[in-house]
C-alpha cells in the first residue's frame, strides 16, 4: 500500500466495516479523503446513512451473545493475534494515516503505531484481569459478591486528528470487557479505522464484533448515538458537539463517556531548566501540528525567565522544518485541511489587533502553497480574558503571558473552561507537588510535556469532559456492576417474611 491508487483499489467495495465485510454506504451522497499536503484525493467513497447504521448495530448485537460469552482467556487470546497482526502491518497504517492526516511519516511510525500496537497488547492483558469483589457475609447468613458483566453494543465516535489512535482507545477496552461496538471515524480520516477493523478480524476476533461506519455526523453520527439498542456512547471531539452527543444519549439514558477539548497550560516557575522549559514548550505545542487536545497552548512563565524564554521559543520554533510528510526530515505537516488553516489564521489574524506575533503567523509560499501549512506561530502580550487564550485553536500557536507570584501562576492555568492536560516545569519539589495538586486537569506532567502511556489514564476534567481512556480504569467504564446475593443457610426464611407482611 505505497499509492493513493491502491488506497482507491483497497477500498472499492466500500467504506463501511459490518459484520466483517467492506460494504458501500447508502446516503446516496459521496465524500472525498484529501492528502491535506497537496491537496489531492486519495479516496471517493459513498457515506453511510441510517440504515448502513441499523446494519452495523445489528451486526454487533447479533456477535455479542457469542463474544461475552467467551472466557478471559480465549478474548485476550485473539487480542494478543491482534497486536501481532497491526505490528506485522505497521508500515502500511503509518503509510495510511500519514496520507489521510497530513502528519509526518516519523511520528506515525514512532508515536501513532506503535502506541497503538502497545494498546491492543495491553488491553489483551486487561481481558483476564475483569474483577468483582471478593464475597462476603454482610448479612448474617446471606453472602454477597459483586460481578463487573459486559454492557452490550457500544457506539463510539472518534476524531480525525489522531484516527488510528482513536480508534484503539475506543474498540480495545470495550472489547475486552466483553461488548461489541460500532466505530463512526470522522468522514474525513476513514482509512486506519476501516485498515484497523480488517486487522482484527486477520486475527480471528468474530465478525460483527468490531463494526465501522463512515458517515456525516449529523446522519450516521447522531443516529447511532440515539440508537435504542446501542447501550452506551463514547464521543472524542470538540465540547460544542460532547454537549450535542449528550443531549441525544440522555433520552435513551446511555451510559455516556467523553474526552472533549483542551487549552492545556504550560506553567514555567523561575527556578525551571530554561533550556529543558524551551524544548518542552516548542514540542508540545507543535506535536501533530498542533491538532492535539493535550497540545501545550498557553505557556505561563515567571517573569524573571519570561524575556529569555520568549526569545528561545521564537528562535527554536523558526528552525522547525515544514515539508512533505514522507519525507523523514520533515517536522512538520500541513493541518487537516485548508478550512482548519483558514480557521487557524483567523485566530492569529484577529489577535494582532491586541497582541505581538513574535514569529510565524503565516502560510509558508513556493512548493508548500497548495497544501494546507502553517507556519509555528508564538503570540505575546495577549491578556488572560482574550480570545487566543481562552478559545481552543487546534493549530500550531502557542500563546505566552508572564505572571508574578505562584499563586497568580496556578491561578492562571485553571483560569479557562478547560482541564485536560497541563504541565508544570520546576526543579523544587514542594513547588511542582503543589501544582500537581492546585491545577484542575486530569493530566499534569511535571518537566515533561506530552506522553501518554497504556497503563496510566488520559481523560478530562470540566469541560474536557469525564470518563478515562486507556488504562484499568477506561476498561472498568465499558462494564456495568451487578450485586448478587444469596441465603447459604438452605433452610425457608419464614421470620424475614413475618417481618415484611406480619402474621398470615
């Protein structure tokens, strides 16, 4: 898989993924993926409409009797077949998601799949490890334990700047646990999700297990979130559209999980490794091109460090190379679109009004012009209350003010809607413990800005929703708790019947 044309070849027969076939959708309308470096199409294919949906959630409702009812053992066993498999075909989905997100090759080959490989070995894991608790006589002679059963059909809608991403997080617990799922990936990104699909059922894991529909969110997208047989909803995605998703979901009272935005601030206190702070700053504001809820978006900085740390970001982020994606030299791609750059500028173009655009702000020219590149971008002199402060861009534009005390600096990073991410850069213990503490986010790095790991959970405060992706506990959210009690004494417990009714 080396060509948009194999691409087109690959996926002839459709864009859907339903009880294991490729199938073509019903919407009667079509959608193009687009190489966001140059502009091209890669792929023609037709949406899905509500009925490729009822498809789909009928394909999972009819393999999950079958698929909760295998041990630990035999799910963790085909999960294990599904690792080996997305690791033997690793060139191809780096290759793929590369092509459809416009992301360097680098960061495919060395964060996006192998992240997702190292998910499904860990989730393979997490299958033989479903616990209850232990029982117990809390009452008298009745013993009770707890069971943690499979929920059911899981809808799950992921985002296009992390699609093959996304898609793990979303399908590995939910299988795990036992469920089975229908995956809606954005229009836009379809082809890792459908390549991830393909994988699994290589490895042996049923037909209709894992269900993919490729339609516009507000077809294929909202119909399977109010679908009466889907149990539960998990969304990835801005927190204007969590809000929508959870207006539908409430009126069938779905179990509701959501990872929404982030304005993840980067709190840099006067005794920080300045060099390390500047680093850390310029690669995790500019990871994926800046199209990342966790990306570092609001640098604070103490003042005695402010001037020089300004200074090091702008020449640091003037030596990033913008380029063709395949090109291993390249750190930089174009954002997913030209509509997502044009809404970047606007951002950047409306600040200059109150604030200093140190470096970038700009499209680059010349062999780069047809693609939709944007050039690093560092703002200064903004104020807390304005618009490139508080509004998530999804671009790559960091945004630094100063502040005085640490308390004015704490303050500072709780002061938006969101709490996703954040990180705090110190060589003083009680200082960086304090900030772990204070900052209302679900992640708070310390001298570090960026990486996730499988075991440990990524998930939100406030706005930026509730529930955790990856770890123990994102796979405990796709079980429901069932309380079981029973009498051990085998005799007929005529008193507690006297109790309820009296006398007869």
């Amino acid at each position: 898989m080396d060509n948009g044309i194999q691409v087109q070849d690959r996926f002839a027969k459709g864009a859907q993924f339903i009880g294991g076939e490729l199938l073509p959708g019903t919407s009667g309308r079509h959608h193009e993926v687009v190489n966001p470096a140059t502009g091209e199409s890669v792929l023609r294919y037709e949406l899905a409409g509500t009925d490729d949906v009822d498809a789909a959630v009928a394909a999972a409702r009819a393999a999950f009797p079958g698929w909760s009812g295998a041990t630990p053992a035999e799910r963790s066993e085909a999960m294990h077949r599904f690792a080996a498999v997305l690791a033997e075909q690793a060139d191809d989905f780096a290759y793929a998601e590369s092509l459809q997100c416009g992301k360097p090759i680098k960061l495919s080959t060395e964060f996006d799949v192998p992240g997702t490989v190292d998910n499904t070995s860990f989730f393979a894991g997490a299958a033989r490890h479903l616990e209850g608790r232990s029982a117990a006589e809390y009452d008298g002679d009745h013993t009770s334990y707890v069971r943690r059963e499979a929920i059911g059909v899981v809808g799950s809608i992921a985002p296009w700047n992390y699609p093959l991403q996304m898609a793990a997080w979303k399908v590995l617990p939910a299988i795990a646990a036992g469920n089975t799922i229908v995956l809606k990936p954005a229009e836009i990104t379809p082809l890792t999700s459908l390549m991830f699909a393909q994988a699994a059922r290589t490895a042996g894991i049923p037909d209709g297990v894992i269900n993919v529909v490729t339609g516009a969110g507000k077809d294929a997208g909202e119909h399977l979130v109010g679908h009466p047989d889907v149990v539960m909803t998990s969304f990835t995605g801005s927190t204007a559209v969590g809000k929508r998703v959870a207006e539908i979901a409430t009126s069938t009272v779905k179990r509701l999980h959501l990872e929404l935005g982030g304005k993840a601030p980067f709190l840099v206190f006067d005794d920080a490794d300045l060099e390390a702070a500047v680093n850390g700053a310029v690669a995790g504001a500019l990871i994926n091109t800046g199209q990342d809820c966790t990306a570092a978006t609001r640098a604070y900085v103490q003042r005695p460090l402010y001037d020089a740390f300004v200074r090091g970001v702008a020449a640091l982020m003037e030596t990033v190379r913008l380029g063709d994606p395949f090109d291993p030299s390249t750190d930089l791609g174009p954002l997913i679109s030209h509509a997502q750059r044009d809404r970047v500028a606007g951002f950047v173009e409306r600040a200059r009004a109150y604030a200093t655009v140190v470096t970038g702000g700009q499209a680059p020219g010349g062999d780069l012009a047809d693609g939709a590149y944007y050039r690093p971008t560092l703002i200064a002199d903004a104020a807390q209350d304005s618009e490139i402060v508080q509004s998530e861009i999804f671009g790559p534009v960091l945004v630094v003010l100063p502040f005085d005390s640490d308390d004015e600096g704490i303050a500072l990073a709780n002061d938006t809607p969101y709490g996703l991410a954040a990180s705090a850069w110190s060589r003083d213990l009680y200082r960086a413990g304090r900030a772990t503490r204070e900052i209302k986010a679900g992640c708070v790095w310390i001298n570090d800005h960026i990486p996730i790991i499988s075991e440990m959970p990524h998930g939100g405060y406030k706005a930026s929703g509730f529930g955790k992706d990856m770890s123990s506990y994102s796979f405990e959210e796709y079980t429901q708790v069932k309380h079981v009690m029973y009498d051990n004494t085998a005799v007929a417990r005529k008193d507690w019947h006297r109790t309820i009714f009296g006398d007869r």
